[in-house]
C-alpha cells in the first residue's frame, strides 16, 4: 500500500488542493518498506488526481481539501482521509497503529469528519456563523 501525506515544514499541508510537496510511504505487513518526497506542484485539479494515481497512491491523509478534488480523487479509488493535522511524522504513526482518528489529529474547528460536525456536513453552510463580524 502506498500512502500519500501532503507536507509544509514538516507538518501535514492545510490545504491540499494548494500543497506542493508530498511524502509517499510505502507500506507492507511488516511496516514502513520506502517513502520519498516529491513535488505536487500541478495546479489543475485533474492534473493533480493524474499525479496522485501515476505515483500509485491508494490512501491520501491530507488537511483540507475541496469538494471537486476529494470528488475526483475518491472517483480515482483512493481512499481519502482528510481534515487531519499535525506533525507529518505523528499522523504516518497514529495511520499505522490505526489510532488517526484520534481528536488529537482533527483539523482545529472540525468536530469529526467522520460524523456529525461541520467537518463532517462539507461545506454546507450548517455550521454556525458569527453575526456581526467579518468572519464568513
């Protein structure tokens, strides 16, 4: 299996849709085999899915991500972890023991992508808003 984990100083990018480096790891049973890092710098959202399968990736652990990418690159059939953060190294882990969805590795501000929450509702305008601030 080959995961895919977008980088920027050394922690998980807060947005994939505009990362530019990504660590591929190559796992087996018996754990970590390979990983290197290369350059994700398409900016063409098809472009960057192309990339994503020409590298092999089966599961993508990322931050944010847009409808249209996470859309294109689960249509792809790579599984998609998103709204993670952290220190790259600690996410890779917490994936291999089976704990990253751990509260401690949600993005701030998402409840749980996995169920109620407004990570979880994907944008659809559910979450509370601030009255009265500039904040959207």
């Amino acid at each position: 299996m080959k995961i895919a984990i977008p980088t920027w100083n050394g922690r998980v990018s807060p947005v994939f849709d505009t990362a530019s480096r990504l660590l591929v790891v190559k796992v087996e049973e018996e754990g970590e085999c390979s990983r290197f890092e290369t350059d994700i710098t398409e900016n063409f959202l098809p472009s960057k899915t192309i990339r994503l399968t020409g590298l092999g990736i089966d599961t993508l652990i990322c931050g944010a991500i847009s409808r249209p990418l996470a859309y294109m690159i689960t249509t792809a059939g790579i599984k998609l972890i998103p709204w993670i953060s952290g220190q790259v190294e600690d996410i890779l882990q917490a994936f291999l023991r089976g704990n990253l969805f751990d509260m401690q590795f949600i993005m701030p501000g998402c409840a749980s992508p996995w169920g109620k929450g407004p990570a979880g509702q994907h944008g659809r305008g559910r979450g509370r808003r601030r009255r009265g601030t500039n904040f959207p």
